[in-house]
C-alpha cells in the first residue's frame, strides 16, 4: 500500500490547460462539422454564409487554441521531470505533444500508474479480454 500524495501544483496546473484544450477542441468541431457536412446539400450561396458566420468564431478558437498549447509546452519545458518524461514518451513513434501531456495528468508522473499492464488497462489497448466470458451452454 502506498500514501496517497496529491499532483504536484504544476502537474495539477497542466491538467487544467489539457482539459481546456479537449473542450476547445470539441467547440471547435461542434461548430466545424456541420458546415462541412452541409456541403452538398444546401445551396452554394447559403454554404458561403454559414460559413462565413462561423469564420469569426473559429479564429478565436484557433487563436485560443494555439495559446493553451503553447502554455502547455512552456509548463512543461519549464520543469525538469516533466521535460524528462515528455520526452520519453514523444520519443515512442506515433506519439506526440497532446498524448504525452495526457499520459502524464493520467499517471500523474508515473507515480499512480507505473504498471506497463495497467496503463494499457486505462488506456483501453490491453491485448486481452477485459473479462467478459461466454457461459457454457447445457
């Protein structure tokens, strides 16, 4: 059994701006997805003004966007463990910024996860049954 030690504050800092980032993410494409699936079904001339309508909003959200990452990469660049982590984990081919800082909110540093098997519990890519069995039959 270990004792139980809340995030660090820049750790706590980190995930805070992350799940800002998600969110952006998802307002993003919640005002993104619809124009673009709109596409070939309303008149060219309507297309052009929902998409205009929408052109001022998605900026800021891409200006807002590129701000909570590059406070996501200076927090990170700023601390040495967290730096040395990062770049462990970007160094895993297909890995980038956005998993690397989700994996270290969700482990916090490793210390609550450090189990290769139960992080790929967490993360939903365990290369097992997660127990559901079939009941034998007669």
């Amino acid at each position: 059994m270990c004792l139980w030690q809340p995030p660090r504050l820049v750790l706590q800092k980190l995930a805070t701006l992350s799940a800002l980032r998600q969110r952006l993410l998802r307002v993003r494409q919640q005002l993104q997805q619809p124009v673009n699936e709109q596409q070939g079904f309303v008149e060219k001339s309507l297309q052009k003004q929902l998409a205009k309508n929408c052109q001022a909003s998605l900026k800021a959200i891409n200006a807002d966007l590129e701000n909570a990452e590059k406070q996501i990469n200076v927090l990170i660049q700023g601390d040495d463990r967290l730096r040395e982590l990062f770049g462990w984990i970007t160094s895993v081919p297909g890995v980038g910024d956005a998993i690397a800082a989700e994996v270290l909110v969700a482990t916090n540093e490793f210390k609550a996860i450090n189990d290769p098997k139960k992080l790929a519990c967490h993360a939903g890519v365990a290369p097992f049954d997660g127990g559901a069995r079939a009941l034998p039959i007669g």
